[in-house]
C-alpha cells in the first residue's frame, strides 16, 4: 500500500457471486492516529460508503463473520464510474480492532440491572462495546460478554453485557469514566459521531471514537453488581483481625470501624450496599436452615451426607474415638475395683459354704432320737443356705469371667503403649547414633576441603614450572564485547494501551524488514517471550523459525543482546555452554557461546533500566538433551528461583540472570534431535510454526532500508508491560473452560490410557497469559485462552494405544467451538496417531 492508506474500521457486506475472491465491505469510521470520524467527513470521500475487496474476501470473512475490523485503503488507480467504490483494499490489509474505544454499537433498549446484565435484541452484535438509547439519552459504554439466537427466523437474540472494570482515560491520561460505572449522554451532542449500516431486514447504528463521546457526559452512575461490592469491599472488610464474622454484633462493630478503610469516604453508597447485604444475612439464615432440613430428609440429601462420612470418618470421628478410648480406660479402672470386690465376696461365700458343711456333717452325726426332729430342722436350713450361696457363687464366677475376657482388651492395650515406649526408646538411640554420624560427616569434609586447597596450593606453585618447561607462553587477551544497548522507547504506565502501541510500533519495524505478522500471532510471540522463562519455536526446517526470532530481535534493537548460540551436538554439561574454571590457570575459560561474557556484564543492579532485555537464542535447541547441558537454567522457569549460576571459579563464585534475560529455542522434529522430555515441556512455551506463518502472515512489503525507529524498551519494562498486576484469577467462564480439560486429560479410568498432567505451574502461567493477552486479543471472545492452551496444554499430548486416543477423541467432543485452533492441532494428533498404530504426540 501506498503512504497515502487510510485506515478505516467496516464490517462485511457481500461477495460478488462471479467470483467470491472478491466483494464488499461497509466502510463506517476513519481511523486517524488515535481518533476515529464517520466516513466522508475526513479524508475517506466516497458516495457509496463501502470499499471494493480485489483478492482475499472469502479470507475476511472467515474472520470477521459477525464483528467489526480495521481495513488499509488506498484511493483506485482506474477510473472510477459513477456509483462504484472509490477505494480498493485486500484481505492482507485487514486485522481485529486494536482498542474497543474505537466504535460500539447502539441498541434501543433501557439499562438492565446490574446483577443481571441481559437484555433481548433484534439483531446480531457487530461491535463488542455497546451503548444503549433511551429517551434520546445514551448510556454506556459496557462490554459485550455473550450472545445467544433465541429464534433464528425471526432475528431475536439475547446479549449479555458487563460493566467496564477498568477505567477510561483520554489521550493525555485524564480520567473520562471510573470502573464499574457508565456515562449519561445526550443524543444531540455527538450526532455527529453516529453512522447508520443498513442491513438486509435492521438497521444497524454505530457511534465512533468512545473517548470523543465520554467527553460529553453529562452524569455518570455507578453501576457495580452485588456479587462485585461483596468481593471489592467485603475482603477489605474481612482483613480487618478485629472482624471475625458478619453476626449483627460484628456488623455494629464493622458500621462503627468503617471509618478506619480508606476508600470509605470516596464509596461510602456501595459501602452502604454492602452493610445492606450483610442485612439479608439474618432472612437468608432461616431459609437456609429450612432448605437445608428439607434437602436432607430428601433420599439425595441422605444419600449425599452419608457419601460425606463415609469420604471424611477419619476426621469425622477422630474426636469421638479420642472419647471413646478415654471411656474405656475410665472404665477398665472400674472393672478391675469390681473383679477385686467380687474375689473378695467369692472368697468369704466359699468361707460360708465350709462352714455350713462342717455343721451339717456334725448335725448328722448326731444319733440321739429325742433331738431327730431338731436335727432334720437344722439340716433343711442349712441345705438351702448351701445352695443359695452356690447359686450366688455361680452367678459371681459368670460375672467375673464375662470381666475377665472384656479386660483382655486393655491388657492388649497395655501391651501396645508398653511396645511403643520401647519403640520410642530405639528411635532416641538411632536419632543419637544419626547426630554422631552427622558429625563424623562434617569432620570430613572439612579434612576433604582442606586437603583440596592444600592440593591446589602445591599445583599453583608447580604452574609456572610446568609452563616453563612446557614452553607455554601467556596468550592474550581477546576483544572484549559490549553488550550494553541504550533504551529510546519510553513507557509512562503498563496498561492495555502501552501494550498495544509498542507491538504496533513492533510490527511497523518488522514490516519495513519486509515480514507482516498478525496482530495476535506477534502479540503472542511478545507476551510469552515476556512471560515465560523458556520460548521454543517448533517446526519442520524451513519454517521460518530462525529467521523470525533473528528478525525481532533486530527489530526491537537488542544488537548483541541478542545471542545467537548454534547448539551442537554432544554437549552434556554447562562447561559447553558456560565454560568452566581451570584450577592450573587459575582463571575461568569461557566458552565459545559469548554468554558467559554477556552474563559477566549484567551484574549491575540498574542493567535492566538502562539497557533492553536480552534474548538467548538457542538455534537447534534439542541437538543435545538440554537437561544435560542447561540443567543450571532449569530452576529459573520458577518465580521463587535465586536466578544463581555457579561457576566454581574462586573470584567470581556466582553469576546472577537478570530477570529481562529470556532464553528462546528453536525445535526441529526429526530423528536427528532429542525428545523434549517431561521436565522441559512444563517448563516451557511452546509456540508452533506450521499455522503461524502462511501466506497472509508473509507478505512482501517493502524491503528498502529501515526507517522505522526501532521500540528499544529497557529489560524492566519489557517483563513489567506484558505481566499482569494485581489479582490474578481467570474468569468464571474461562477458568470452567480450562478445569474441563483438565477433567478430561486427568481422569485414570483405564480405558483412556495414560493420564496427561496439567501442573500447578501450567495453570499460573495460561492464567497470568490468558489476563495480559485478552484485552489485546478481541477479535473473538476465546482467542486468548486458544493461543494459551495450544502453547502450553497441546505440547503434553504425548501417549500409545487406543485408550489415549480415546481420551483425545472425548477432549475434542468438549473442547468450545471458539478455540479454533486448539481444536484444529488436536484433530491434526488424532489423525495421525490412528495412521502411526495409536502412536499420538503433539511434537512429531
């Protein structure tokens, strides 16, 4: 295109039916720096108000079906008849819109309420932000969340819309509009700024330039949502240590400390929202104690809370079998009182039933008749009193058996404790002999290190004999490189806009290189390479990889910064990559890579303020197994990591990697390279080549010299600009997303063979890349979570059999239709592990 391009945003019209390569767009605003006009009232003159599409339409819209985009025009070099389109553009010249304050998309229809922001529509969205026009009065902007077709036929639609939860400022940085809040404007001030498409049954309204519109507010309101004031101002309320609840006493205590929370002056309507919701508390407690009862006399509640018990009875009873066994011993205490009181009464009937039988032998042998009747009496007596107290004495000895064998249990108790205290014994003796060992230990390798130095002392004075006799002579020093490269582009905040402008100004150098990227294929490359410790381009040979990771380079102006270092084969330790220290010499021997050189000058605490970042970039990265010769960089790809190199050399016995320090590799698959293994795929980005770059990604510009200035950032701002701050969660609807596929690659049912792990550090780095790159990425509602996935889940499909198949085939079925290409780089594994005897994986 030619200096005289106009950008313009438009949205699709027809193909012509001759030919569908060709077609229309509907031209709508102008885009002129950071500002946006109607059409027809700047440079952009033409009475049709669309554009002529020469090659590509069918491109276009594959992408941009149901939204709006931005289009290079330029003016047609052919004679132009009356009633034809004065501009010409093709699909190569068209990208997403770079900011949502271009343009938005007016709806006749009153605010919702902000819990439950949706309204019902008659025509599709074009524009994710959206006002809304009641009694000529607009109201907005808000964010477009969703839609759903509620009746295709006849055009009904339900759209879900948000409050914005960032602030709008203007070009020179002053505030237009606060988060959680929308601007009250009057139809007649920006009439000027309307445009009106017609469709084939609508008419669709558009308004230009948010910023232009917000500067004639004439009100503004609040409009944050319940759930937002109980998560913003609640959590302030809770990290209060004096607040240990939300029970009325505590609320009375929150009303009267209120004061003490600095935002409370400046919010006190939504703090009063939220004392009201603490309110409902007390109404919502009743109901939830009669749902609840009514829940669990349900068969689901019962069957649910014995599903609990039955997972938690450990903890569950842990308290109540404490009691239990201190019941016991309470009661074995008693037991052994009873079985000595019952020996005792045992023993004086035995007594008894002597003494009654003695009387009974001496009443018999009495023969004198006159005392017969006497002694029969006598006799009868004592036979009953004999058996009662044989009776008692049976009862006795079954009670003090039934004792007996209960207490045999405490005496097995007693046994255990009795075991444990010997086992305690053992242990405080091996827990001694550990401690004399440890010493021995320590005495030891102060004898090693002693003698280690003694050893070098001696070799020290042998050197210059042995280099004399062996006629070595001192080499010289070799020319030192800089590696200093001083900063031009400034960044006076990190937000959405700053990000934008400098990947602009980055694909503007790279186009005058004579390489056009996709907006969100270089957002992508810059937002991981900020990110992620370890960035590997992987491909067949030939696509580009090298070259493109070259070319950004010198595009950003890193000069020597940016470290080629070809890896070759049969590096095994970081003395290939490093060097080492040489204990004759006395000094440390670089290696021939130059990164121990460039290391040597980052020291400086200020190097990443004055200087750019610095990419190492490892060509053929998997030529060796980089564990073997990278294992010190390793631990860097964690955030807790010291960033320590080790070099063994008594001078300088560490190294420290500035965080603007990023190490890129390119990949080939082929059988002349390593596996990555395991290890190296969770610490890594992995960025594929054989979709980045195609043919609407390469194109031929202008490849004169390069006057574009090159976005030298400083090595701090380029990690601080493409690294969220503050809390850092994903959204509902994206964090549902990703825990489905989690779900699906962690399930070890057997029939879908081995199991695929997502760790912790995968989950944090798609969360901190899915909330850096969504607001750059708007062309689609799921593109940044797509590009996540395909770097950082894709690469760990790696398995056998029909089983794994399988569980690829079910992660398919639930993956949403809007990641594009995750869902094509899976069906592209399916197909060829079916053709390789189920052998699947995502790098081959």
């Amino acid at each position: 295109m030619s200096k005289k391009d106009i950008t313009i945003i438009c949205m699709l019209d027809h193909p012509f039916n001759s030919n569908p390569h060709q077609g229309i767009v509907n031209a709508l605003f102008e885009k002129d720096g950071n500002e946006y006009y109607p059409i027809n009232t700047k440079d952009f003159q033409c009475s049709t108000e669309q554009v002529f599409i020469m090659n590509g339409y069918e491109d276009i819209e594959s992408k941009y079906e149901n939204s709006l985009f931005e289009l290079r025009v330029q003016l047609s070099n052919r004679e132009v008849k009356d009633g034809a389109c004065n501009y010409i553009s093709t699909s190569d010249y068209s990208s997403p819109l770079k900011t949502k304050l271009a343009c938005a998309q007016i709806f006749d229809a009153p605010v919702p309420d902000s819990n439950k922001m949706s309204l019902t529509v008659y025509s599709l969205p074009k524009a994710t932000t959206i006002f809304l026009k009641e009694n000529d009065m607009l109201h907005g902007p808000f964010s477009l969340e969703s839609y759903d077709i509620k009746n295709s036929e006849q055009g009904i639609f339900e759209i879900k819309l948000a409050t914005l939860t960032q602030e709008i400022r203007s070009n020179d940085n002053q505030k237009l509009l606060q988060a959680y809040h929308y601007a009250k404007v009057h139809q007649a001030l920006v009439q000027q700024s309307f445009f009106e498409v017609k469709e084939q049954h609508n008419s669709l309204t558009f308004i230009g330039d948010i910023r232009t519109i917000l500067n004639h507010s004439e009100d503004f309101v609040d409009h944050i949502s319940d759930s937002e004031i109980v998560n913003k101002y609640g959590g302030l309320i809770a990290s209060n240590p004096q607040i240990r609840g939300f029970s009325k006493a505590q609320r009375d205590l929150i009303r009267k400390q209120v004061n003490d929370i600095r935002q409370y002056n400046q919010y006190k309507p939504r703090f009063q929202r939220l004392f009201e919701l603490f309110d409902y508390t007390d109404e919502w407690g009743s109901a939830r104690a009669t749902l609840m009862e009514s829940f669990i006399s349900s068969d689901k509640g019962t069957n649910v809370l014995k599903e609990y018990i039955e997972a938690n009875k450990e903890d569950y009873f842990k308290e109540e079998r404490v009691r239990f066994e201190e019941s016991l011993k309470n009661e074995s205490v008693e037991l052994k009182e009873d079985i000595k009181q019952l020996e005792s009464q045992k023993h004086s009937l035995e007594t008894a039933i002597r003494s009654k039988t003695e009387q009974l032998k001496n009443t018999e042998i009495q023969d004198d008749e006159s005392d017969q009747v006497l002694a029969n009496k006598l006799k009868d007596n004592i036979d009953a009193s004999v058996n009662e107290s044989k009776h008692k004495l049976e009862e006795i000895n079954k009670k003090l058996e039934e004792i007996k064998s209960q207490y045999s249990t405490y005496k097995k108790l007693a046994e255990v404790e009795d075991e444990i205290k010997g086992k305690e014994a053992v242990k405080k003796h091996i827990d001694k002999s550990i401690e004399q060992l440890s010493e021995q230990k320590n005495k030891i390798q102060v004898e090693i290190k002693d003698g280690n130095s003694t050893l070098l002392s001696r070799l020290v004075e042998l050197k210059p004999q042995v280099d004399m006799l062996s006629g070595v002579m001192p080499t010289e020093p070799k020319n030192k490189v800089i590696f200093d490269t001083p900063v031009n582009y400034n960044v006076p905040k990190y937000d959405t806009e700053q990000q934008q402008r400098f990947i602009e100004q980055l694909s503007d150098t790279l186009a005058s290189y004579g390489r056009k990227i996709d907006f969100d294929d270089l957002a992508n490359i810059v937002i991981t390479m900020s990110q992620s410790q370890f960035t590997l381009f992987s491909g067949l040979p030939g696509t580009g990889k090298t070259s493109l990771a070259k070319l950004i380079g010198k595009s950003i102006g890193l000069d020597n910064r940016l470290l080629n270092i070809p890896v070759a084969r049969g590096w095994t330790s970081q003395r290939d990559v490093l060097g080492f220290y040489n204990a004759l010499s006395q000094n440390f021997v670089t290696s021939a890579t130059g990164l121990y050189d460039m290391l040597s000058q980052m020291q400086n605490s200020d190097d990443g303020l004055k200087n750019s970042p610095s990419i190492v970039l490892l060509d053929e990265f998997n030529l060796s197994q980089p564990e073997h010769y990278f294992s010190p960089f390793m631990e860097m790809a964690d955030n807790e990591s010291e960033r320590i190199i080790h070099t063994g050399d008594p001078a300088t016995p560490q190294l420290y990697v500035p965080q603007h320090v990023r190490f890129l590799g390119t990949i080939n698959h082929d059988e002349s390279v390593q596996i990555l293994t395991p290890r190296m795929l969770d610490r890594s980005s992995i960025i594929h080549f054989d979709e980045l770059i195609d043919g609407a990604s390469l194109s031929s510009l202008d490849n004169s010299k390069n006057s574009v200035e090159k976005p030298t950032i400083s090595g701090n701002d380029f990690i601080k600009l493409f690294n969220p701050t503050g809390v850092n969660e994903l959204p509902e609807e994206i964090y549902n997303i990703l825990n489905s596929i989690m779900n699906i690659l962690h399930n070890d049912e057997a029939k879908f063979g081995n199991q695929v792990i997502v760790s912790y550090r995968k989950v944090k780095a798609i969360t901190n890349y899915y909330n850096t790159a969504s607001s750059l990425m708007i062309s689609e509602r799921l593109t940044a979570l797509d590009y996540a996935i395909c770097q950082h889940i894709i690469p760990l499909l790696n398995g056998f059999g029909e089983g794994f198949g399988l569980r690829l085939s079910e992660l398919l079925s639930q993956l949403p239709d809007g990641l594009v290409k995750t869902r094509a780089k899976l069906q592209r594994i399916i197909n060829r592990g079916q053709l390789n005897l189920h052998t699947y994986g995502a790098l081959s």
